[in-house]
C-alpha cells in the first residue's frame, strides 16, 4: 500500500508532498493537467511561500515584478507591481521540482474514491485502482463537495485568452457596475481578462454567446483599450469558472486531510489564492505526522488544522470585504451590497489591548509534530502566540499580570529582551 497518496498536484499537493518526504513517507501523486490556461498575479509573499516549501522550479517560472494598475471606485493608482505568473509553466515546473525530489506523480483522472477506517481505494479512469492508508485531497475547487461548507455570495467568473503581438508585460484591475475585472499580458503577447459578476446575474447571456458578450465588455473599458491592441475587441476563447468563497466544516478525518482550495475556497479579490493554498499546506505534513505516528494526538492534530484553516479563511473573506466596501458608487447592485458585508462585520484587524491578553492551552507546531502548549491570546491573534522568536511569551504575560514583569524581562538575554518589550508595546503596554 502507498503510505500517503495525494490528489492533485498544484502547489498544495506538491508542498504537503515535500514536506511527508522530507519525514520519511512514501508519497504518490495523482493529478490531471489543468483544463485551461490562466496566468496569476502574485506578490512577494507567495514567492517566499515557495521558497519555503522547497518548490524551487515553481518560483524560478515566475516573471520578473511588472507594473499593475488599479482603476477603483473611480480613482487611477500605478503604484504597485506584481509578478505574472504563466499556470501551464507554473504546473509543468511544480511537477520538475516532484520529479527532481524522486516523487511519482501518475498523470490521470479519478473516477472514484472508497475510503474506509482500514484506507482508501482510488479508481482512475485507465483502469488502475490504488490504495492509500492515508489520502490528502488537493484537487482544489474541482474536488468533490462532500460535506458541510459555508458559502459566500455566488460569483461566476468569465476568463478570456487571445494572443497579440509581443510587448511590455502588466496587469490592470478596474470595478464595473456588475462586478470587476482583472487582465494581464505576457511578454510573448499572450493576453488574458476574466471579469468576475454575480452568478445570478440577470443579463447573463446563454453559453454560446458569452464570448461575444465578453468582447463587448472590453470595448466599454478605457483600462483595455490602453493595455491590449485592438486583438482584445474581438471574441476570444473563453473559460467559465465559479469563484464562490467556501469553507469545509470537516477539513479532516483519521486518515485523510483537506489542504489548499479543497479546504477552503476564496473569493480572487481577497487575496491570491496560491498564498492561501500554501498556508494551509505548509502546516499539513506536522498534522499528518501526528496522526499517523501519535495517533494519540490525533483530536489535537485535527483541531489545529480546522481551527488554522477557518482563521485563515476569515481572514482572507474579511480582506475581500473591505476592497468591496472601498467601491462606493454602486452600494444599491446587489454584487456590491453583497459583498462588501460579508462574511461579518468583525474588523480585519482588532486593535490592540494590553487588557485582553490571557493565556490558553492550545495546539501548536513542534518541530515535525502538533503538540499542546501554553500560548497568549490576543486581539489580533485569537489562535495565540506561542514563542517570539524563541522565547515563550506565556510566562512573561503572567509574569506582567502578576506585576513582576521587569523581573522576567532581567532573566532574558539582551536581543530576547528588546524583542519582547517590542511585542508588548505594539499589544498597547504603556509603562
């Protein structure tokens, strides 16, 4: 039987794969193509993010930073860049870095998977049956939507591709009255636009006249006109792809995990959604550690992910809101009003306050495996904070609530000291 068998090989599937290796399991992937081209728009942080999971030909694939303008809520910026990144290179060079690391990944489609207390069976559509004591599920939004979720305002997104002449690479977002719009060309002339709506959208027309609703969409846009030719006002090939944000309940089970879209789905304005695929997969070969070689901890190990993987969806949902709640010229459209009030009304950041800092047990990454440990919640991080940098922040928040703080701070070394009396002034201590 295969240790470990992974489902997808997008870079969830590919980091939770390197890092199972790296911990001594069998690992075997089972990944299709993608379906489409697409190019992403990512920042630096998800580059780090690869770096971090060892996926060095995946962070070689992408382009060099490029500049990205903004037309929302009806002002102009160019202050930013982003690095495009081109998904069939991208994929091609995550299987490079699977391959160079000595894992399999079986190109093919799943038919079916029976899973049970002693493991699972995959059938794939050439026959093959597998089986796995263990199955992570990184297929991501395409993955089978078993179970309880949540779910966000319905969105459709509508991805078109065409090819002009080479030229300076960039991408561009606007707002519309329906929706908004993101477009980008690569160096080679390769173009793409995706405009995001309602799925219930009124005047959608049927399928086979989307492409032409599509370029007429594009005409109306000055922001078009000026980054493509005039290749980008006629019809071009087209993809249609739900961007609904969706959450799973369950993200785990004794002997299987969700990772990546296939836990939780963002909406595309939130924040990239390699970014979000890669948090949560970072933290998976710890959990998965934990159950199979201390099945003991396997409540602990589960309660970590679940709780990480919410925290992080929320996070990412309350991001979206407040970009929606920055367009205010259409607050009536049902796209607006929506979404620039859901999931809540909790603020992104919560200010701080020395006040409300407590300390609580709670599942924490050591080393290679989840354990229990003493951490110190505060407004911003309601998971808790277990260590800066080394130094474990409970004793000293008992120590401060105790009023022997200078005493605890005398105990640390100089650079553990100034690091600490940081943390606390930015948790609003004012001596």
């Amino acid at each position: 039987m295969t240790d470990v068998l992974i489902l997808g090989a997008g870079p969830a599937g590919a980091a939770v794969a390197l890092g199972l290796q790296r911990l001594g399991f069998g690992v075997r992937l089972v990944s299709e193509w993608r379906r489409f081209a697409a190019v992403e728009g990512v920042s630096q942080r998800v580059l780090e993010g690869l770096r971090q999971a060892g996926l060095s030909q995946a962070l070689a694939s992408a382009a060099a930073p490029s500049p990205r303008r903004v037309q929302w809520n009806g002002e102009g910026q160019s202050i930013n860049q982003e690095c495009l990144l081109d998904r069939p290179r991208f994929d091609a060079a995550l299987r490079d870095d699977l391959r160079q690391a000595g894992i399999e990944v079986l190109e093919a489609r799943v038919l079916k998977v029976e899973s049970g207390d002693s493991g699972h069976r995959v059938q794939l559509d050439g026959g093959e049956v597998l089986s796995a004591d263990f199955l992570v599920e990184a297929r991501g939004r395409s993955a089978p939507l078993a179970g309880g979720r949540l779910r966000g305002p319905e969105t459709l997104s509508l991805l078109n591709q065409w090819r002009d002449a080479p030229g300076r690479p960039g991408s561009a977002v606007e707002s519309l009255p329906d929706g908004w719009a993101w477009m980008a060309r690569l160096d080679d002339g390769r173009c793409y636009w995706q405009i995001t709506l309602d799925a219930a959208a009124r005047d959608l027309p049927p399928r086979d006249l989307l492409a032409d609703y599509c370029a007429q969409r594009r005409r109306q846009s000055s922001l078009v006109s000026e980054l493509f030719g005039d290749a980008a006002l006629q019809a071009a090939s087209l993809h249609a792809r739900s961007s609904t944000a969706i959450l799973f309940h369950e993200a785990s089970g004794p002997n299987w995990l969700r990772v990546g879209d296939a836990a939780m789905a963002v909406d595309p304005l939130s924040g990239n959604g390699i970014f979000q695929s890669l948090s949560s997969a970072l933290q998976a070969p710890a959990v998965i550690n934990t159950l199979l070689r201390n099945p003991e901890r396997a409540e602990l190990a589960r309660r970590f992910h679940q709780r990480r993987v919410e925290h992080l969806f929320h996070r990412f949902a309350r991001t979206g809101r407040d970009f929606y709640a920055l367009e205010q010229r259409w607050p009536d459209q049902p796209f607006w009003r929506e979404r620039s009030t859901w999931p809540d009304a909790e603020p992104l950041h919560a200010e701080a306050d020395i006040g409300r800092l407590r300390v609580e047990r709670a599942p924490v990454i050591q080393g290679d495996l989840i354990e229990e440990r003493e951490v110190v919640i505060t407004a911003d991080q309601p998971l808790g904070v277990w260590h800066l940098d080394g130094t474990e922040l409970a004793p000293i928040v008992r120590a401060l609530q105790a009023g022997r703080l200078g005493e605890a701070l005398a105990g640390l070394a100089p650079e553990a000291r100034r690091k600490v009396q940081g943390w606390l002034l930015a948790q609003g201590y004012r001596p």
